[in-house]
C-alpha cells in the first residue's frame, strides 16, 4: 500500500472518531467506540507498522533541528509521525 492511500484511509478513519464524538456523543455505537479504542487503536496499530517497517530507513537523529527534519524527506517516516499525531 502506498503512502498517500494509508495517509488518506488514517485521516478518514480519525475524521469519523471526531464526528461521531462531535455530532453523537451519547450514541450507543459512539460509547462503545469511546470506549474499546476502537479508532486510537487502529491508528496506533498503523503507527506501529509503520515504525518498525521503516524506522531507520531514513536519516536522521535527535542532535539538531536539520537531524529532526531529515526522516521528514521519507514519505513513509513523515506519515509515521502524522499517525502518531492521529493517534492523540
């Protein structure tokens, strides 16, 4: 699967938590949601893939900002970081 359909299926899957939590909050099926995870959970699922697939696959460090910025040029490596983002 590429990045962009990854990118694109986390961003619907995290838009439907939000509605739901917006528009139906007291909803059965938006409860039980609540409170299995179900949603944080697949998206910590695909962050988690996408760490161990491709963590180190990219360069970088933690030792300055350019080091921080570098994994960003690996599509795989910025869309890890956007699901970690989701995943909150």
């Amino acid at each position: 699967m590429n990045a962009e359909t990854i990118f694109s299926f986390a961003n619907y899957l995290a838009m439907i938590g939000w509605l739901l939590m917006v528009l139906a909050p007291r909803w059965n099926l938006t409860q039980k949601i609540g409170i299995a995870g179900i949603i944080p959970g697949l998206l910590a699922a695909l962050y988690l893939y996408l760490i161990v697939t491709y963590f180190g696959k990219s360069e970088g460090g933690l030792g300055s900002l350019e080091e921080v910025r570098l994994p960003t040029s690996n599509d795989y490596a910025l869309l890890a970081g956007w699901e970690h983002y989701l995943g909150f």
